[in-house]
C-alpha cells in the first residue's frame, strides 16, 4: 500500500499497487515488491546497505564482568576503595550489556551467559559499594 501526497495534503490519495518489480532486502535477501520501505520478512529497511554485525561473544563480556567484580573486590581490600569502587562500575556496566546480549545473538548460550553476567553484575555491586564505604569510612 502506498500512500501519494497530492497538492492538497486533505485530499491525500492512498492506494494500493501492485507492482510486478521485486527488490531484494540487503539483509536476508527476500524479495519484497517495488517500494517497500522495510522488508516483509525482516523488518530491515530496504534502502539500507545491510553490514552483518560483527561477531560478538556474550560469554566473554560475561565473563570479563564476572572478572571486574572479583577484580574489584581483591582491589577494595589491597589497593583502595576508590580504586575497587571504579572497577565495580565498570563492572556494573559491562555486567549490564552482557546480560542483554544473548538475546541479540543467536546460537549462544543463553542460560550460561545470564548467569555468569548476573555473577558478574552481583560482585561488581558489592565491589563498588566495599570501594564507596571503605572510601568514606
Ligand atoms: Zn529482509
């Protein structure tokens, strides 16, 4: 379906054509009708050049988070809080976007990856919160 704007926006003319022309989505290579402005079959937008997403491993982001929060943690007790309160952030971050990642990229653990993230998340909590009251104690 398309909708044509005349001179008169009022008196804007919506139609629906058939068009015999194909146009192939960058994405996933559908064929959708002639002006289509995102594919039928992805929800791509059709006069996008698709670049693939590179390849991102969820269980490393969870682990390097899971890594931050112990990190954090021994740097609370050795270094400083302000130190260890950082990491945890960082931590905190990284935890946060791994959480969510499995659910862009197929075929990865799901189960694994959300809980080592949440691991990762929970000890960079602590580490941060040790590093904030070691800081003002
Ligand atoms: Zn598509």
């Amino acid at each position: 379906m398309f909708i044509i704007p005349t001179q008169f926006p009022a008196v804007t003319i919506i139609t629906i054509s058939v068009f015999p022309n194909l146009m192939k989505c960058p994405k996933c290579g559908f064929d959708n009708p002639e002006g289509t402005l995102f594919c039928e079959e992805c929800d791509w937008r059709t006069d996008q050049i698709y670049k693939p997403e590179k390849k991102r491993n969820p269980l490393a982001f969870a682990g390097v988070a899971c890594l931050l929060g112990i990190l954090s943690l021994a740097t609370c007790l050795t270094v400083s809080g302000a130190a260890g309160a950082g990491l945890g952030a960082i931590g905190m971050v990284l935890g946060g976007y791994s959480v969510n990642l499995p659910r862009y990229i197929a075929g990865s653990n799901k189960a694994l990856c959300m809980s080592l993230a949440g691991l990762g998340i929970a000890l960079s909590v602590i580490g941060f919160l040790f590093g904030l009251v070691e800081l003002v104690g």
